[in-house]
C-alpha cells in the first residue's frame, strides 16, 4: 500500500476516532453541564491545570522522536518504555504528595482529594506512550479510533450515572479517569509490541537530542494553552473558570472535530515524504486547504450562532461564557490552518523552529492574559485570538523558508473558502434577524445551520467549480475506500 492510499485510510478512521469521539463526549459534556454547576467545572479545570503541568514531564518528547525516526531500533522502543514508566512512578508520587500545597495556593481545599486521584493517571498513562507511537507508525488509527470511542463511552456512563447519583464533581473526575485508563488496554491488546528488560544510554541520548525540544516546546505550551485558565481561577475563582472552561471546551471540540482528523495523520505523513521536496508541498497545501473549506464556515458561524447553540444545548445558566465562545471562534479560523505547521516542523527534523516560535507565542499570551485578567474572562480570550493572529504571519514564514512554500502563493488557496464564509455570515445574519420573533431557540438554530451551509456550498460551486468538484471526488474517493476497508 502506497503512503498515499495509507494516509487516506488513516485520516478515514481518524476521522471516525476525532468525529466520533467529540461527538460522544459532546454529548457526555452537555448531559453533565446540565447536570452540575459552574463549580465543578471549574474545580475539575483547575486539576488539569496542574495534571497538564506535570505531563510535560511523562512522555520527553520519546514518542514523537520515535514516530518520526526513519531509522527505528528495537533498543529505541525498550529505552523509550522504561523512561516513561520510571517518569510514570515518579510523577505519581510526587503529585500524591504535593496535592495539598496546589489546593492552598488556589485556597480550593477541595482541590487535595481528587489531585490525588489524577495522580494514579501518570503512572497509567505511562505504559501507553511507546504502544501509541508504534501504532501511528504504521497508521493504525483503526485502534486509535476504538481506543477513543470506548473511553468516551465507559467513562461517559459512569460519569452521567454519578452525576444523576448526586455525586457532583466525583462525576467529572470519574469520567476522565476512566477514560484515560481504557486507553492503556486497548492499545496492549492491540500491539504485538512488548518490552524487553533492556535499557541503552546511546539510544537514550539518540531519542533525547530530539525530544529535548519537544519538552521544551511542551513546557511552553502549558502556559501558551494554560495559563489562561491558571490566571482566572487564581484571580477570578472557579465560578468565571466555569464559564470560560464550557467556552474554551466547546472551542476546542470544534478544533478537534476540524482540524485534528488531518493534523493526527500529518505527522506520519510528512515524515515519510520528507525527502520528496514536491510531493511534500503538495500534501501540505491539500490538508490546510481541505481543513480551511470546512473549519472557517464553521467558526464564523459561530460567532453569529453562539447564544442559540449555548443555550439549546447547555441551558440559560451558561449564557455568560456565550461572548467568551464568540471571541475564541476568531482564533478558531486562524488555528484551522496554523497548526500544521508544527508537524512540518517536526517532520523535517527542524523542532528547534518549532521552538523558537512557541517560544514568542508563549511570551505573548502569558503578558496578554496577565494584562487581561482584570477585565474579565471576555479580555483573557481577545488577548489569546490578538496574539494568534500576531504570531501567524511568522510561523508562516519560517514554513515558507522551510519548504521552499511561496507565502503569497501559499493564501490564495484560502480566497475561496474566506468569501464564501464571509456570504454565508451574511445569509446567516439576515435569516437571524427576520426569523427571530417567529421561531424557538431550536428552530432558528436549525434553520440558520441549513442555510449556511446550501449558501457556503452553492458560492464556491459559482465562484470556484474546479475546487467544488476535487470535494465532491474526495467525499466519493473517502466514501469508496471506507466501504472497500469494512
């Protein structure tokens, strides 16, 4: 099977696994949102503040070095598992013991309690690195997909069991335990991979010298992504956390379901193309170009829909975090086409650019949110979308540079789809406005989604044919394939 028709099959089951997933923890997270308050969202986000925070150290990188390695050794996989286990026991005590020293700088007493029982999760999660890296070499997102799927479903049902039990934020903590857990045995049961006793400094250094820049970038990436919510709920308590919280996870649920599918495969991808200069190009203009037709009609949808879809989905309660949601749509567009180029990056054994950029994008959200806390959760996400579109024209650069990628060349790809949103937004808006007064939360949203996307599809079939019809060949070509892989 040719790399293309291989990553055709994948980006297939890594559509079911991110398309599938998100859908069933979507419904999992409305269930529960209804169901708890604002605090126990808030709560559980200030965990993953600090579960985040060490998870920097667990996996060093290894299995991103192990995907993109061309030269793999069996020394490399056994070298890779024993670091992360050992890493796994060290962090699981560490956290244990330093639960109560987190919970009094936030004064969340509550907080002790369930860091303690997200710390199990380091050692847990551990045993699954090296499996999951040797899986997506060989593309193997069928098993990324049931792993995915089975883990939104136990610990959905034990979540929602909880929370109906009067458990409150127990429901939560539950829920991502158990998920988290399922992974480890689903990808053992699915590698004929297992460790040996053996432990290689060479290899070691070979997999650090790479990963050591992974976990640097990692660490900046904690306080890229994080610190936001570190910031507001230190400041602002857990109640604002909430609301930002429910904001940012439908944010990136949305993310996920656009631009993950192909950002999981683009790595393995590009990582074997990249000593084919031009078939490289190409296959990075397709995934930002295919990602960009579907993720920026959506985004900006949102920001017009965002209080029906809160509120038909989440109730009256979490109106607050509908401005929050309608900012981060704006950082939405520009992410859907930026975040490959991370796996470029990485593909081409530059992590050091990918650094270097994280670096100065790290440094302006951590000054913008430190400067926008004190307006309120409104002012933390503006800052996050403000320095996205700062550091965009940058990382483009350098991916230009990189793969000889002509940057003017590079965004007429991206005329199309931005002026046939910007006529949809139009249609939407209009429709919004006339129908209003004559039609419930749940119609209007249905009726809006319905014309945006027949005014989105019929304006790039005018403006656009030739593009119009590559989407129609690929929705057969996927449609054909899956049904050939059943």
């Amino acid at each position: 099977m040719s790399i293309k028709q291989k990553a055709i099959k994948a980006v297939i089951w890594s559509a079911i696994q991110n398309w599938g997933s998100q859908a069933g923890s979507l419904i999992v997270f409305v269930i529960l949102a209804r169901l708890l308050t604002p605090e126990a969202f808030g709560i559980v986000a200030l965990a993953n503040v600090f579960l985040a925070f060490m998870n920097i150290f667990l996996d060093q990188g290894f299995a991103k070095a192990l995907i993109q390695r061309q030269d793999l050794e069996p020394e490399h996989l056994d070298t890779a598992f024993w670091t992360h286990v050992s890493s796994g026991i060290i962090l699981t005590g560490l956290s244990f013991l330093t639960a109560g020293l987190v919970a009094d700088l936030f004064d969340q007493p509550q907080l002790i309690p369930i860091l303690q029982c997200f710390s199990f999760l380091f050692f847990i999660n551990s045993l699954s690195h090296v499996q999951k890296a040797i899986l997506m070499r060989e593309f193997a997102f069928k098993t990324m997909a049931t792993r995915a799927l089975l883990g939104i479903f136990i610990g959905g049902v034990a979540g929602i069991v909880m929370a109906l039990w009067g458990f409150g934020v127990w429901s939560l903590v539950t829920q991502q335990f158990l998920y988290e857990s399922v992974e480890v045995f689903v990808l053992w049961g699915a590698s004929d991979w297992r460790p040996r006793f053996k432990f290689s400094i060479k290899h070691f250094k070979d997999l650090f010298s790479f990963g050591i820049n992974i976990v640097i970038l990692q660490f900046l990436n904690f306080f890229n992504k994080r610190s936001d919510n570190l910031l507001i709920g230190y400041f602002l308590g857990e109640v604002a956390l909430g609301y930002y919280a429910i904001a940012y996870r439908v944010f990136k649920v949305m993310t996920q379901l656009l631009v993950f599918t192909t950002k999981q495969v683009a790595l393995p991808t590009f990582s074997r193309l990249q000593t084919e200069p031009e078939r490289f190009r190409k296959a990075f203009y397709k995934a930002t170009q295919f990602t960009s037709l579907v993720a920026f009609p959506t985004f900006m949808g949102m920001t017009i829909l965002a209080p029906e879809l809160v509120f038909v989905l989440f109730g009256k309660k979490w109106i607050p975090a509908v401005p929050v949601m309608q900012v981060l749509a704006f950082a939405g567009i520009i992410n859907s086409i930026s975040l490959f180029n991370g796996s470029v990056f990485m593909a081409m054994g530059k992590p050091s650019w990918k650094l270097k950029i994280g670096l100065l994008h790290t440094a302006l959200n951590l000054v913008g949110f430190i400067v926008a806390v004190r307006w309120g959760i409104v002012a933390v996400a503006l800052a996050y979308v403000i320095s996205s579109y700062i550091i965009f024209p940058i990382s483009q650069w350098a991916i230009s540079k990189l793969i000889q990628t002509p940057l003017i060349i590079y965004l007429k790809q991206f005329t199309t789809p931005l002026v046939s949103s910007c006529l949809m937004m139009v249609c939407i808006f209009l429709a919004k406005k006339e129908l209003s007064g004559l039609l419930n939360d749940k119609l209007l949203l249905g009726v809006c989604i319905f014309l945006g996307i027949m005014t989105y599809g019929l304006t790039i079939r005018i403006i656009d044919p030739k593009l119009f019809q590559e989407l129609l060949d690929i929705t057969c070509g996927l449609s054909w394939l899956q049904k050939k892989n059943k």
